[in-house]
C-alpha cells in the first residue's frame, strides 16, 4: 500500500514526513501552503480527542472547530515561536478556540470522556491505585464530571494527553508552578470524592 497521495497535483509521502520534525514541517508550510496538509494530518487524531474531551461536543461538531482551529493555525502559522513546542502551540490555539466555541453556545461542557479514558485514569493514577478495589469506573466518571473546571482542564492534559508539566503551562499560560498546584489539587479532589 503507497503511502504517497496526490494533493492540488502534488505527490506527498505521508510515511516520509512522520520523520520530519513539525517545526521542518512549518517551515515547508510557509513557503508552500500545501505541505499544512502534514502537519494537519499529524495533529488530526489527538487535536480531536482533545476537543472533544475539552467542550464535550459530538463528532461532527468537533469537527467543525477542529477545522476552524486549522485555518487560524496557517493564517498565523509565519507567527509561530519555535522556540516553543509546536505541538504546545497548536494545542493553545485549540484550548483557546473550544473555549469560545464555548461560550457562543452558551452551554458548559458536556463533559466528553471516553470509557477507556477512564480505564487509563484508574490504572495511572496513583492516589486512585489506593482505592483501586472498591473503584469502579462510573465513580470515576461522576467524580471528575464534578470537579471544577480548572481542575478537570489539568487532569485532561496531564492524564489523557500525556502532556509534561511545561507543556501544559505553554497550552493554559499559566506558570509552571501553578499547574503543579492545580494537578495536586485536582488529584486530591479526585480521591476525596472518590473516597466518600
């Protein structure tokens, strides 16, 4: 099977730019604006989990914001500081367009976990290990719907997205310090409700 598609006329080997590093792959995105098409594909899966984690919107929808979040990615892409991750950069002009999306609706989130996020909660947490036998993951789900928003924001992007400390302070802008905090205290809150 060819992992090279035709693209506007122009022959892309996928499999080939997974060795390129993004910030190779925005530098080809600025000179020619068909190579985004990579970094689009890079970020498609994790992006769209990540939205829906964040806003709990169906499929669809999160979708249509993951697209709106490309197209203010590429008109801003000359902007990007590559002394930053770019892979903290992309997931900030996401964090920051779900939130508006948001508040245009005017609802909270629906608050979208996926089961199996939750099997890789109870297996990965620490403080959760010590209730392990009388978790299940219902409890789980109820308890980290009731956090607040600031904490279940953390816990996202600590636990299901796998991000370091410094790259959630880079998405949430907040200081490395604070996220420390706020994980600390997103996990005690977690095991407090947990434990009840």
């Amino acid at each position: 099977m060819s992992s090279v598609v035709v693209y506007k006329g122009m022959k892309i080997d996928i499999q080939a730019s997974k060795k390129l590093s993004d910030q190779n792959l925005v530098n080809m995105s600025l000179k020619n604006k068909d190579y985004f098409l990579l970094l689009s594909t890079r970020y498609e899966a994790p992006l769209l989990r990540y939205i829906r984690r964040l806003s709990g919107l169906n499929h669809e929808d999160a979708q249509d914001v993951l697209q709106e979040v490309y197209i203010k990615t590429y008109l801003n892409l000359s902007s990007y500081n590559p002394k930053l991750k770019f892979s903290s950069w992309i997931y900030r002009i996401t964090h920051n367009h779900t939130m508006s999306e948001l508040r245009k609706r005017h609802s909270r989130p629906i608050n979208y976990i996926d089961p199996q996020d939750l099997v890789f909660i109870k297996s990965n947490s620490d403080l959760l290990l010590e209730t392990d036998n009388k978790l299940n993951l219902e409890e789980v789900k109820r308890a980290i719907y009731s956090l607040k928003d600031k904490y279940k924001e953390v816990l996202i992007l600590r636990i299901l997205e796998e991000k370091e400390y410094q790259e959630i302070a880079d998405i949430l802008k907040k200081p490395m310090g604070t996220v420390s905090t706020l994980l600390n205290r997103a996990f005690k809150k977690l095991n407090e409700i947990i434990i009840k």
